[in-house]
C-alpha cells in the first residue's frame, strides 16, 4: 500500500520573531516579581499591629463604613450607643471632631457613602489601665484625681468626653491648650519661666471642674486673645473677661469696687480668681463640663439653663461674629454655634501664629517661584496648614 504523506503536515509552524520572543520573557519575570512583591508587601503589613488605618490589613482597628444618609455625628452617637455609653449631641459633634482629625478629615460635614472611618479615638483603654495601675495612692495625688475621674464617668456615660480628655502630666496631650502657652509666651503674655506653672494650674482646675485643658485654651482664645492678662475693653478685663458689676464676674473674684485692678494681675494670679468665679458660678457640681457649658458660665451662666444645642440663647449685648450662627450676627447665638465658633477661633488665631513664626525661622526670597532653597519651608507650611485647617474645629 502506497502512502503519500507530506511531511509537512506533521510540522506545526510558528513564527516566533527575537524581539516577541524577549519582550515575553521580560513580561513574565516582571508579572512574577510583582506578585512577589505584593505578597511581600501584604504579609508586612498584616504583621504590623501598630497600623493606623481601619482596613481589612488590621481589623483590630474599630472601624465603620459610611452609609448613604450618614453623619459624621450620628455615626459617633449610634458608635456610642453601640458601647453603652450613649452621649449627647454636642458631646457628639465633639467626638465627631476627634474621629475627623484621626481620619486626617480636614472638614467633618464632608464624608461620602463607602468611606471606611478609624474609630479608635472613641476608646479610652488607658483610664482602665491607670486605674488597675495605681490602686494606693495618696488621695490627693494628680494620677488619683485622675482614675477618680474616670470612675465617675464610668457611673455617668455622659462624662465620656471628658474622661477622654481627662488630663495626664505628659507634653504630648492637651494640644491647644500647649500651642496656645507657647504663644501666650511668645506675646508676652506669660513669662516663659512661669509657664509651667500656669500649665500645671490648668489641669488642676481641669479636674476640679471637670472640663477639657484644651476647652479652657478655646475659651481664653476668644476672649482674651490666649490668656492676655491686660486684654480689656474698658468693661470687662483679664484672661476670661470680669465684667463690670456687683453681680458680674468682678465681683465674684473679689474686684468689685476696682474691676480695672485685675489687669495688675499675671495669668497665674487671675487663675485663681477664676477658680473662684467658677465655684460662685456652681461650676464645680455641674458635673462633667462640656465645651458650651464652660463658654456660657463666662459669658452668661443663666443662659446654661437652655440645653437645646440649636435652641436660640438669651445672649445680651453684641458678641464676636464667630459666635452666631453662619457668623451672621442678626441670626441667633446657640450652643452648637458657640461650640463652632470657639473651635475656628482657635484654628485661625494659632494657624496664624504658626504661620508667623514659620515667616520668621523660614524668610520667604524675594522671587515667588519655588527653589531649592525655599522649597523645604513652603512643605512644612503646607503641613502646618493641613493641620490647622480642620474646619474641626470643634
């Protein structure tokens, strides 16, 4: 039997041109060290406990999704809730301001259905731990005062603001009340050898009257431009304003029949004026002190008796734009607008002195175009302006 079979046929022919040829070869290692290295990548990340970010890479980060509808507020209060520790909303509209700078969240209103929040700054593991931490002793030592705070937080869930602010002998804490000493200093509004001493002051009074150290710095920004013991306006005078009066704020620090004398007083002097301002005000058995409440016993304490956060307060006289709703001062004082407004105040006055004192330590050359040798003070102003620029405030 004859065959005819071409050989040919039992060939497969392929042309396979030298460049192809490498170009594939190339690919192929590249796509293999890609996957390499992201396996290297995630397992380093997963390994890592100390990661600041709420993602699936660290689920023992608290976390949440932003749903469609969601508030940056209601998503603390139902979180708080959730915890057992309900709030209220200005004690919420306060931590929402925490979770929005932990998130690097320059404006809290703005958040978008999907984003993933960090949560952690509603957890205060560290008062439990002092609490087991320092179980004898004395009874007037600050760590004391301290853990005692957060006892009685723990029996009022309303007190949850404050104990996360509850002060600790450490730099590192109470920002604004730091930043707003380093300028008073700077001004001369306070020696820069007294300054600890006026730090330490604070957080006694912080405990006492149960308020956030860096609340009392809000405060002073607004009123006293950041603890000016000589600010005055010819009716009202010192670091919180004593006003005129026999039943104004003068009297009650005992300069009634000389309101204007207070201004011979430094700032540590007029702390304890204050403190007896607070106790004629009956700050000291308010309980926890959130940031309004401290603001309107300096400005009106009658005013406290309104709790609504958006209710219009009987407010005499004209007050700082800041404090108005929308800073429209034909509309109404309320408490979410003071709480508003003391936060931006303090955002505006410190970024400027930051921005100043970066003009001076960096001087800006004569030419506007970025050159190496401006280019490192123009990056850490733009930090610093990310930073302050958290229309947090609070």
């Amino acid at each position: 039997m004859n065959f005819n079979i071409d050989p040919k046929a039992l060939v497969k022919t392929g042309f396979v041109l030298p460049n192809t040829a490498s170009m594939t070869a190339r690919q192929t290692v590249e796509a293999h060290a890609l996957r390499t290295g992201f396996a290297q990548t995630l397992a380093q990340l997963q390994s890592k406990t100390g990661v600041n970010s709420s993602t699936i890479l660290n689920p023992k980060v608290p976390s949440v999704a932003v749903q469609d509808g969601d508030t940056l507020s209601a998503i603390v209060k139902r979180e708080m809730q959730a915890m057992g520790k309900p709030v209220s909303h200005n004690e919420a509209t306060r931590l929402a301001q925490d979770v929005a700078r932990a998130n690097g969240i320059s404006n809290p209103d703005r958040i978008y259905p999907g984003q993933r929040l960090n949560l952690s700054s509603l957890s205060n593991p560290t008062d439990t731990a002092a609490a087991k931490a320092t179980p004898n002793l004395p009874a007037n030592s600050p760590a004391t005062a301290h853990t005692a705070l957060s006892m009685n937080t723990a029996a009022n869930p309303k007190a949850v603001s404050v104990m996360r602010q509850a002060p600790v002998q450490n730099a590192a804490d109470n920002p604004v009340l730091q930043k707003t000493l380093d300028r008073a200093v700077a001004k001369g509004f306070i020696p820069a050898e007294e300054r600890q001493q006026v730090y330490d002051k604070i957080l006694t009074m912080s405990r006492t009257y149960q308020f956030a150290p860096d609340d009392f710095a809000r405060l002073t920004l607004m009123e006293s431009d950041g603890m000016n013991p000589k600010a005055t306006n010819n009716r009202c005078h010192g670091i919180i304003q004593f006003c005129d009066g026999p039943d104004r704020g003068a009297a009650s620090a005992g300069f009634g029949s000389n309101p204007k004398a207070i201004l011979g007083h430094s700032v540590l002097q007029q702390l304890d004026m204050v403190s007896k301002y607070f106790d004629e005000t009956g700050l000291r058995s308010g309980g926890p002190t959130s940031l309004d409440d401290l603001y309107l016993t300096v400005l009106t304490p009658s005013a406290r008796r309104e709790k609504a956060p958006d209710a219009s307060l009987n407010i005499a006289g004209s007050q700082a734009p800041h404090l108005y709703v929308n800073r429209d001062k034909s509309a109404p004082i309320t408490r979410n607008s003071i709480m508003q407004g003391l936060y931006q105040n303090a955002l505006e006055r410190l970024g400027k002195h930051d921005h100043s004192l970066l003009a001076q330590n960096n001087p800006a050359p004569a030419s506007a175009l970025i050159t190496p040798s401006n280019a490192v003070s123009r990056a850490q102003a733009l930090r610093i302006g990310a930073y302050l620029n958290q229309d947090y405030v609070r």
